[in-house]
C-alpha cells in the first residue's frame, strides 16, 4: 500500500476524539486498583484494631503524608511518562526525594534520641521482616491499574515509564497497607515502607520495556 | 518552522473535534515532514524508510489521543517518530547485526523521492491477515468510507463493535507491522 493511501484511510471516517478520556481511564484505573488493594488488605490481613487510637499519634499522620505523598508525586510522573513530548521534569524527582529524605532525617533523629541498645528494636519493629513483601503484594493490583493504563496511552522511556508506575503502585501499596501495620517509628518506615516501595519500582523497570512497548 | 508548527497543530485539532478533511490535510504535511526527518537520521537504511514513515503515521493515528493541545505537535511528532526510529534500530540489530549494507556509496544518488515512497512491506497483504472482525470494518470503514451504521447494517455487527473493530484492528496492523521487519 502507498503511503498515500495509508494517509487516506486512516484520515477516512475519523470521529472525534475525547480529550478527556485518557484521565478519566486513569482515574478510574487508579480507584479501581486502590479498592482492591484495600479489599485485599481488609479480607486477607486485616484491618488494624487500634487503627482509630493511632491515628491520634502525630506519626501515623506523618507515616500517612509520607505515602500519600510519594503516592502523588509518583502519580503525577506516570502521567507524565505517558504521554509522548512530555519532559518528566525536576518537579517529580524532588517531589520523590524530598519525601524519602526527609523521613531519613526523622529516622536519624529518631535513632540519635534513643539508647544504643534499644536501636535495633526501632529498626526492626515488629515485622520488619514481613513489611516489604507485604507491600509489595498489596500493591499488585495497583500495579496492574498503572500497565492497564499505561498501554492505553504511549510512554515513550519504557523502563522509565515501567519504574515510575511500579514506585506509584507500591506507594499506593504502602498507603493501603498502613491500615493494617502496626509501625509507627520513623527508622522502621525509612527502610522498609522504602524498601517495600521499590520493590513494585524495580519490578516495573524490569517489565516496562516487554509490557508497554507499543 | 514555526508556521508549520501552527499550521499543523490547527489541522490536528481541527481533526481531533472530529474534521476529517482537516485531519486528513494534517497527516498529509506531516508525511513528508517525517519523510525528511527519518531519511536524514536513516541514512544508511534507505530502504527502511517508507516502511518506517508508515509505521510512523499508524503511531500518530492510533496515539492520537495522547496529544495534548496545550502543548508543542512537534514534541510530541518528535517523540513519537524518534520512539519507532529506535524500536526499528533495536530490532535491526538483534536480527541483522552482521547484514549492514556495506555498498551504501553506490547508493547515494539511487535513492529519488518516487523511489522511496514506495513501501517494502504491503500494509494492504497485513490487513488481510486480520480476523474479520477487526478486518471487515477497516475495510468498509476506513477503505470503502462506509458509515459505522452502514457497516453495522452489513456486517451484522453492531455499531460498536465496529467501531473496536476499527480501532483493534489498526493496533494490531501496527504489532504486524513491527513484528514483520
């Protein structure tokens, strides 16, 4: 076929084209994913007892603007790296530091305020060895919501595109999972909420270039 | 540059609200402005480049709604076209890796417009390879200009699987496309 005729039947019998239906896919991929995940955490873990007496502490509403944070910026850069001629820009990777940084600080402090022998306690919690995969797996259909819509639309960086949906859904993970873990103290959520995190991300930047090729 | 870009954009946008002459004088312009843009870096691939411009422009028409009016076409035309540009590369070096054309000298003056509109691969024999529910309404939508109702009417689909149909089917034209070369 010439090209000429290509040009031709593609332009044949278009419609218009709804400008707003690549968000609203996202948006209903996202809520989706979230209640699933939250149903999963609900049904398989267990929502926590005492949920409403911590969330009187001042840090499991820093436990819940961390993720709610990282789950944003993370949001944000998919939606970015979606859309082909878009720059990912420095606003979502100091948007994702900052966070991550930030709560290093309070686990620095955290430590620096506690008796040496009680450090490793904080560190480790109670399910330090459980955490991360726990995230990790409440994040799968979160995951699976940011492929969905991210084959819908055209990321031009596939691993890129892959690490920043996999960082979203395990930051989502994260949120989600909070209603069930019992850690408060900022050393334990600066390794293993992160850690927890990078798995999806690592994961994504592993499939992206496989998944979402186009 | 800047004229083309605005130019473009209009005809895009134009297209976008559902103007198909608009749309179709759109993928007309840019034919030969992706034409200019992958002969120049496909230089020592001469023969790859109408396939590659057609893959480009099933790229544009099936991403189509992932352009943002807000922002730059040539951002976007430049994404999308560098992002095919570097699939093709890839794949070419996965299969031909010791089958680079070394005559390319010999080449330099062979390669004149009419030639190279000429495609290697037949988008028109992939089309064929279609299952008929993706197959039928690109054919009568898409090639005979049928409406979706009439297409509907004699395909005895209904209006929207036509119109998945259509859209389904150019997707998967353009996964035969990249898997062909």
């Amino acid at each position: 076929m010439k090209t000429d005729d290509l040009v031709t039947l593609l332009a044949t019998g278009t419609e218009a084209v709804d400008a707003k239906a690549p968000t609203r896919r996202y948006l209903t991929a996202v809520t989706l994913g979230t209640v699933v995940a939250t149903s999963l955490v609900a049904g398989l873990l267990g929502i926590r007892p005492a949920l409403l007496h911590d969330a009187l502490e001042p840090m499991f509403l820093v436990k819940e603007a961390f993720c709610a944070a990282l789950s944003a910026v993370a949001l944000v850069a998919v939606a970015r790296l979606s859309r082909p001629g878009v720059r990912l820009g420095l606003v979502p990777v100091v948007g994702l530091a900052a966070p991550v940084l930030a709560m290093w600080v309070l686990a620095a402090v955290a430590l620096l305020a506690t008796a040496p022998q009680n450090r490793v306690d904080l560190v480790l919690g109670q399910t330090a060895g459980v955490c991360p995969f726990l995230i990790a797996l409440v994040s799968i259909p979160v995951f699976a919501a940011m492929v969905w819509t991210m084959r819908g639309l055209a990321p031009t960086r596939l691993r890129l595109a892959g690490a920043a949906g996999g960082l979203a859904a395990g930051a989502i993970g994260a949120l989600v999972y909070s209603l069930h873990c019992p850690e408060l103290a900022a050393p334990f959520l600066a390794i293993w909420y992160v850690l927890g995190m990078l798995i999806p991300a690592a994961v994504g930047a592993w499939v992206g270039p496989r998944m979402l090729r186009w | 540059m800047l004229s083309s870009e605005e130019r473009l954009r209009s005809l895009l946008v134009r297209g976008l609200a559902g103007d198909s002459s608009a749309y179709h004088a759109f993928l007309r312009e840019l034919t030969a402005h992706l034409r200019a843009f992958l002969r120049k870096r496909l230089a020592r691939l001469p023969e790859e480049v109408e396939d590659l411009v057609q893959e480009s422009l099933l790229a544009v028409h099936i991403q189509r709604h992932t352009y943002d009016p807000g922002r730059p076409l040539t951002a976007w035309v430049y994404a999308l076209a560098r992002y095919k540009l570097i699939d093709l590369l890839r794949r070419r070096s996965r299969t031909d890796l010791f089958n680079d054309p070394l005559d390319e000298e010999s080449q330099v003056f062979v390669a004149s417009d009419t030639e190279a509109c000429d495609a290697r691969r037949d988008v028109a024999k992939l089309l064929e390879a279609l299952p008929e529910r993706q197959r039928l309404p690109i054919i009568h939508v898409k090639l005979e200009g049928l409406s979706v109702a009439e297409t509907a009417r004699r395909t005895g689909m209904s209006e929207s699987a036509v119109k998945v149909g259509v859209h389904r089917g150019l997707k998967a034209l353009a996964a035969k496309i990249r898997d062909s070369s």
